[in-house]
C-alpha cells in the first residue's frame, strides 16, 4: 500500500488539485459565462491558489524540514520534488490567468465597461487620476523607510505593497508603501452614456510612485503580495495557556509572522529588485511568480457596485431564488416531518425548512433540548440567533463548535462567545490540537412526547451557512425515524466526551466505523462482479486504502461510476487497474460539494450522504458521519441529481488515464446538469 504509485494508477494530490484550479480559471475563458461571472471565476481561481500555498505549499515545507526523504505515497515524490513540480504548474497558470484576464476585460470594453491601465488613459482622465491622487490617495497610504534589505519590515500576509529603491546618500535606502484595507480600489475616471472607464488605484499608486518619494529619486519599483504558512508548527504551541478558546487566539496571532511559502510581484517589477526580495524575503527563487494580471481581485465588488443594475443583470447569471418546501404552507415543520422526511437539495431548494425548525423548538415547550455541531456559520448567521433564542427560551441547547475549522477559526471563537452569553452549552470537541476535528454536520430536537424521548434528525453534507448554501451543492435531511434518532443521540453523548471509536447501529462515524464499512461495501460488491456497482459523488479521493479496494474491485468487473470535484489520487482508465472505473466533474456556477456513497442496485442497494470526503484526514483524522438513506422517494431524486451531474456535457469533463481533464462531446442535445436542477419542478 506505501508503494501504490508503483502500480500506475494513482497521481499526486497536490498537481490534481491544482488542475481542479485551472478548470475554474477556464470557466473565466468560456464565452457562454456572463462576462462579469467569467472575472468572478479568475477571482476564485486567485482566492483557490492562495489557500493552496498557505496550507499545501505550507504544509511541504514543514514536511521538508522535518522528513525530506519521506515519499507520497500516490506518486513516489519527496516533499521537495512536490513543491518543484507544484511551482513549474504554477507559473503556468500565472500565464494563463494573464491571457484570460486580458480577454475578460476586452469583452467587458465591448459591453462599455473598460478596465484601463495608465498608458491607456487620455489627458482628461490622467488629470482625473492626478487630482485623486493628490486630494485622497497620498493622505490615505502608509510609508516605512528603511535601510538595507535585512531591516525590510514584516510584511503582511496578502496584502498589497509598492516597493521603491530610493537614490540616497546612504546605501540601500528603500520606502515600503502600503493602501489602507477599507481604501477603494476602483477609480472612475470617466463617466459618459452607457460607458464607463475605470483605473485600479493600485496603478494608479505605481504611477505616481515617483512623486510620492519626492525630493528623493527612485531607481526601482514594483507592487509585490506575499504569502505565509498557514499550517501551525510545534514550536508555536510552547507554553500555550490551558483554555483552548485563548489557546486559539494566541496561534492565530503566530499565523501572522510564520515563514513566506510565495512572493508575487508585477510584471514590470526590474529583474534585480525582485531577486533582492527573493533573498530577504527567505523564499525560494522558484517560489517567486510574476503577474501582469492584478494581484488582488477585490476591485470586482467595487465594479458590481458603480455599475448600471441593467448591465449587471445583462453581464451576471440570471437572479435565482431557490425553491420553498411547496406543503409547508399553513403547517409546522415539526409536525410535517413526523408524516414523512425533509430532503433539501442546496442552492436549488430553500435552507428554510432547517431555519423553520429551529426556530420552532425554541419555542415549542415539548422541546427540551437542540443539540447541533458547527463547523463553519455566516456573519449574520440566523441559524445562530435563533440557538441563542431557544436558550433564552430555557431550553437546554448544547453546541459543539469546531474552533480548528481553518480560516474560520476567529469567526468560531467569536460565535462561541456570543453563543455561550446567550446561555448554549458550548463545547470544542477535542481540546488536543493534533486531535480529531469535528467535521460532522448534524442537529437534533430532543421532544418529550407523553414523558418519553423522541428525536427529530437533520444532517447534511455542507456547512449550516446561510449563504454557501446559496452557492455549494448540498444534501439535507430531515427525518423522525427514532432508530436512527437514537443512534445520533448516542454520538453526541459521545463527542462531548471525546470519545470518538464507538460503533452505532446504522450511521457511519469516522474515525472508527466509516472507513471500514465503506472498505467492506466496496469488497462486498467486488464479490459480485460484473454485477456489481458503485456510484460515488465526492470532492476529493486520496485514501490509499479506498483506492487499492476501488482498483481490486474494478478489476473483478465492477462498474465504477464516481463524480470528483477536487483532487482526485486514482487515475481511470488504466488496463488491469481501473478500466471500469469513470471519473468526470462538474465545474459551473455552482460548488459542486454534496457526498453521496451508492453501493450495489436493487433491492440490495444502499445509500449514505455524508460530511466526509474519500480523504485519510476526513476517515482517519476527523469526526465525520454518513447517514443511510431509507426513504424510496429520496433515494430516487438523490440518484436523479448524480446521474445529471454524471451525464453532463456542457459544463462536465471526463478525467483520463493521464490525469488530464477533457470537456465531454455533446452528442445530442446540451444537458446543463445545474441549470436543468433550477428549472426542475418539484411534486
């Protein structure tokens, strides 16, 4: 198993992940996308790759220092040759969003918006430029002189700066110049019928570098953005305080200062300034990217702004709203699920029947207890105002609330604070920073009825976030079936304990159970052979284990049918290994993000959603569940949404046996799986 890549149907996480980056910076080149939406997806693609080098890029480097001969086991590579090779892709996809930028803000020119660079200016709007810079620019910037390259000072992680080397008498005498983060980034400069000429106040900035140093001479400039591992080192828990809450603060904070893993710079930056930044800055040469792209895609909120409403609707997807649950009209929530299950399908059908309930047992005096895990909650989250609510109510509400959840991590601390004030019982499930996260979304009402327990279930495969449920695919169901009740009951007895390897009678749990019986579906239905199926809807396979298990059981005959958004480690296609193994995704407007296991057809068939990915974080080190699927009508819609995505030939693609994505042909009529999801009608 250490040596899977030896068997040629496996790849290296980080490059997969990577292309899964570049098909959304190729949705930005699809001249079927709105054109505004089409920039939105160079925006996300940006957002992608930071994350990316804060945390994988991150994560190899410590890898690194510590193991530089360790080998992955997908692909063989060492952390460093990973890193080589993740930095060679890289700089291929900084040319590509270059390219794409460029036709993006041609067509934008075409619908009378024009994004313009300095040289494209006429005299009347440099003068525009000139006077704001002079009147607001220059009062609202922060200047650091410093000498010599070891005294440049701490720079931010992701934030724009403007370097200059300045002409002294002393040598190396530098100026670090940096643009408050409520300043706008969007000037207009010229205002006329149905068009618009718009400056980014960054070039504007560069511009006028000069005679923001003056009396002194500038010799160099450039703009420059750095990133910094996000991953948190051993040395930095020394001498942390027992509460874990303050113990989270204070690594937050070390975040801030830990080592630079990339150092961009813009395209015109002279070639000996940016090999002097390279060497202060401690950051490998190879780690260094040059854009002529903007380093930061905040301006496109600006745009959205100052725009006609009749240009943005013409230039943004069509307004959506997601469909309301049609029978609860007249009739509680809590009274329609004890008749028949809830089952949202996320952005197409409404979070209301979930913000229904809640608030409804915080009212209703059967109710003696909600219990509910939170791994990542909006800002405002209604969700959170109404636990608050029941508590004032007096009803006994206990959350367990992932304070780990990465890049979240201030916004949880901040919600159990205001969550415990409101009278919640506010646990973190493990207080062991290397311990298991608790990934898991699930929520339950504890009823009396006539003095005994009876349970109303919610679990879902994405977050209880207001608003990505608006913008990831996911799964909710809402259930009264009390065996299954009584098994989730069990599980929150227990992760407010920490104990976590226990087995319950029909939910899975990782780290224990989940893992293991998805191994045994897996060989149960290699068993079976040609007659075997297994349908799986993921964002990311990387577990070695899974993915020998999937290889032994396609090569029985098993027909493998798997939807992956993400990093995918398994490579299909390959004679003897995974020839009746098909992978494809889906890359639209739309996160795909729902999980959904399918083993075997017919009356043999079963069926879970769940909060865990095929990842060995998500199976061995972290507190996941998936929920069987019982209800007739469910399973067929569930089966109906995978089977769109699957046979998707506008925005779908086809992974090949050499890792490569392809567009699929469209035979036939175009089938938009996501778009045929909006218009669907429900019973």
């Amino acid at each position: 198993m250490k040596e899977l890549y030896k068997k040629g149907y496996t790849q290296n996480r980080e490059l997969s992940w990577l292309r899964f980056d570049e098909r959304c910076l190729e949705e930005g080149a699809d001249s079927e996308v709105p054109v505004l939406e089409r920039m939105n997806f160079i925006r996300i693609f940006s957002s992608n790759l930071d994350e990316f080098f804060m945390v994988r890029v991150g994560s190899l480097q410590d890898l690194n220092q510590v193991a530089p001969e360790n080998l992955d086991p997908l692909s063989g590579m060492t952390p460093k040759k990973q890193i080589r090779k993740i930095c060679k892709e890289t700089g291929f996809l900084y040319y590509k969003r270059d390219q794409i930028y460029d036709c993006v803000c041609r067509d934008l020119r075409n619908q009378g918006i024009w994004l313009k660079e300095w040289g494209d200016l006429d005299s009347s709007e440099r003068e525009v430029g000139r006077v704001f810079f002079r009147d607001k620019l220059r009062k609202s910037v922060s200047v650091q002189f410093f000498t010599g390259w070891s005294n440049l000072p701490v720079l931010e992680d992701k934030q724009i700066y403007f370097l200059g080397e300045l002409n002294s008498e002393k040598e190396d005498y530098f100026a670090l110049v940096s643009i408050s983060a409520d300043f706008p980034r969007l000037l207009t400069v010229k205002e006329e019928e149905k068009r618009f000429s718009e400056v980014l106040v960054s070039d504007l900035l560069l511009e006028y570098f000069e005679e923001l140093m003056l009396p002194f001479e500038v010799k160099g400039k450039t703009m420059l953005r750095i990133t910094r591992n996000a991953e948190i080192q051993d040395s930095d828990r020394e001498e942390l305080p027992k509460n874990f809450r303050i113990k989270m603060e204070r690594l937050l904070q070390k975040r801030e200062h830990r080592e630079a893993v990339r150092l961009e710079v813009h395209g015109d930056c002279p070639a000996e300034l940016r090999d002097c930044l390279v060497k202060a800055t401690g950051i490998a040469k190879s780690q260094c990217f040059i854009s002529r792209s903007p380093l930061d895609y905040k301006f496109l909120d600006e745009l959205k702004e100052k725009v006609p409403g009749g240009f943005l609707r013409a230039n943004s997807y069509p307004v959506y709203t997601p469909r309301s649950y049609p029978t609860f009209f007249g009739e509680k929530v809590m009274e329609y699920v004890q008749k028949q299950d809830i089952f949202s399908s996320y952005p197409y059908d409404s979070m209301m029947p979930l913000l229904r309930l809640l608030k409804e047992a915080g009212e209703n005096s059967r109710v003696q207890e909600i219990r509910m895990t939170i791994y990542r909650l909006s800002n405002p989250a209604t969700i959170a105002d109404y636990l608050a609510q029941a508590a004032e109510n007096g009803k006994r509400v206990r959350v367990l609330i992932e304070l780990r959840a990465r890049f979240d991590e201030q916004h949880n601390i901040d919600w159990s604070k205001r969550l415990e004030q409101a009278g919640c019982q506010v646990y973190y499930g493990s207080q062991d920073l290397d311990d298991y996260k608790v990934h898991c979304k699930v929520c339950q009402i504890v009823l009396n009825e006539m003095g005994e327990k009876r349970y109303i279930t919610q679990v879902g495969t994405g977050n209880y976030n207001e608003t990505t449920a608006r913008q990831y695919t996911d799964f909710s169901l809402i259930t009264y079936n009390q065996k299954l009740g009584k098994d989730v009951s069990r599980f929150f007895k227990n992760i407010c304990k920490e104990n976590y390897f226990k087995d319950y009678k029909y939910i899975l749990a990782a780290p224990q159970s989940f893992k293991p019986e998805i191994i045994r579906q897996i060989d149960r239905e290699k068993a079976r052979g040609k007659k075997g199926r297994i349908f799986v809807k993921v964002n990311s396979v990387t577990d070695p284990d899974v993915i020998r298990h999937l290889s032994e059981a396609s090569n029985e005959g098993v027909q493998i049918r798997m939807i992956v958004r993400g990093i995918c480690g398994i490579l299909p296609g390959v004679p003897k290994r995974t020839e009746n193994i098909e992978i494809v995704n889906v890359v639209g407007r739309y996160l795909e993000h729902s999980r959904v296991y399918i083993f075997g057809q017919g009356k043999n068939e079963r069926m879970y959603i769940s909060s865990a990915d095929l990842m060995t974080r998500n199976t061995e080190k972290r507190v996941e569940l998936a929920f069987p699927v019982t209800d007739s009508k469910i399973r067929k819609r569930i089966k109906n949404i995978l089977l769109l995505n699957y046979m998707d030939n506008v925005k779908g693609r086809s992974l090949g046996s050499d890792g490569g994505y392809r567009k699929k042909s469209r035979k036939g009529e175009a089938l938009d799986s996501q778009k045929m999801l909006m218009e669907e009608v429900m019973d």
